[in-house]
C-alpha cells in the first residue's frame, strides 16, 4: 500500500530555480534577509552560518547540509525532499508550515523553537532534539525518531503514525490524547511516575513494554 504523508508547505516543487549557489550565499553572509520563491537541488553548504534569516516558498531536493547553524530562523512554507542534514542546528527556529520527506537529520536540534504544521514522512531522526519546544501540528509517520529528547515540550495536536520512538526522552512532556499505538516505544525516558504517560493511547501490546518499566513480570 502506498504511503500517503500528510504535507503543509504551500510552495510548487515546480516553482523553478531563481537564485543560484552564491547568490544565496551572498544573502546569507548579509544576515537578517530572507531568501525567496526558489528551487535547490542538489545544494551542498558546509560550515556555514544561516542564523536569523527568513525561508519562504522554498523547495530543497537533495541537498546536503553540514554543520549549517540555521538557529533563530524562519522557515515558511518550506518543503525538504531528500536532504541531509549533517550537524546542523535549528535553536529557536519558527517552523510553519514545513515539510520533510525522506530526510536524513541524525542529532538535529530543534531546541527551543516552535513548530506549527510540520510533517516528517520517511525521515531518520535518531536523536534528534525538540526539548522545550512548542510544537503544534506536528504530524510524523513511518519516521526514526529513536533516542530523540522531547524534554519539557509542549505538545498539542501531535501525530505518529508507524515511527520508531525506541528509548526517546518524553520527561515533563504530557502526552495525553496522542495516539502512539502504531509505534515503537520500548525504553521510553519518562518520570519516575510515569504521569506523562496519562491519557496517552497504545495498542493492547505495547502494554507489556509500559509494564516492564515498572519492574512487573507478566506469566507465560
């Protein structure tokens, strides 16, 4: 069956590529621009400092990010398709409406920022970090986000569908009304109560793996 993604980014993949490599470099080496109604493909920036500029209507497909500092940017309207992100920082980031689709973002860090329609669609995640984040509309699905922190989030309208959460930090994030019944969640970081966990909803056998965090063994 094919999987169908939910997507925000309001932005053509046809849109056309109107600036090149330096150019956008240029704008970036400014500081404080933004940067347009454009198409990358195949992009490759390395070490460099993207912090406090503005990304609207944009399409990335199969670039390559390495040590990119994006922190305290915004990013609207924005689809990435394929890309990699290598050591890359998204601190305190305003994310609307924004897509990522068959990403890979090991250990991205979304610290502090706020998301409000983000998808992420066949992506690799592993630790990544969303602590102290205000994510609302926050959809996921068949997605690694294993060992990822989600540290004194705020959660609300969130999403996963079919993801890898295996051993992620949910401490001090409620869960309440969040379906995670189509997921991984052995080895979840939670309180020593569990109370992020009420309300929450999983499948009937996904219940063996909350029981064994609290120390019960189930009778064959």
């Amino acid at each position: 069956m094919k999987r169908k993604a939910t997507t925000y980014a309001q932005v053509s993949e046809a849109i056309g590529a109107h600036i090149t490599r330096d150019e956008l470099l240029y704008t970036l080496a400014a500081g404080d621009e933004t940067v347009s109604m454009s198409s990358f493909s195949g992009l490759e920036l390395a070490g460099v400092d993207a912090g406090d500029t503005t990304f609207e209507e944009l399409v990335f497909h199969d670039c390559t990010f390495e040590d990119v500092d994006f922190s305290r940017s915004t990013f609207a309207n924005v689809r990435f398709i394929g890309c990699r992100f290598i050591t890359c920082a998204m601190s305190r980031c305003w994310l609307n409406r924004v897509d990522f689709c068959g990403c890979s973002a090991p250990g991205l860090s979304v610290l502090k920022s706020r998301l409000t329609g983000v998808s992420l669609s066949d992506c690799q995640l592993r630790y990544a970090d969303f602590s102290e984040a205000t994510i609302k509309g926050l959809r996921a699905s068949f997605t690694v986000l294993a060992e990822s922190s989600w540290h004194a989030s705020n959660l609300s309208d969130a999403r996963f569908a079919d993801c890898d959460l295996t051993r992620a930090e949910f401490f001090r994030t409620r869960l309440a009304g969040i379906d995670l019944s189509t997921c991984e969640i052995a080895g979840l970081v939670l309180s020593s109560d569990f109370h992020e966990l009420r309300g929450c909803i999983i499948d009937p056998e996904q219940a063996v793996d909350l029981v064994g965090m609290l120390g019960v063994k189930i009778k064959e």
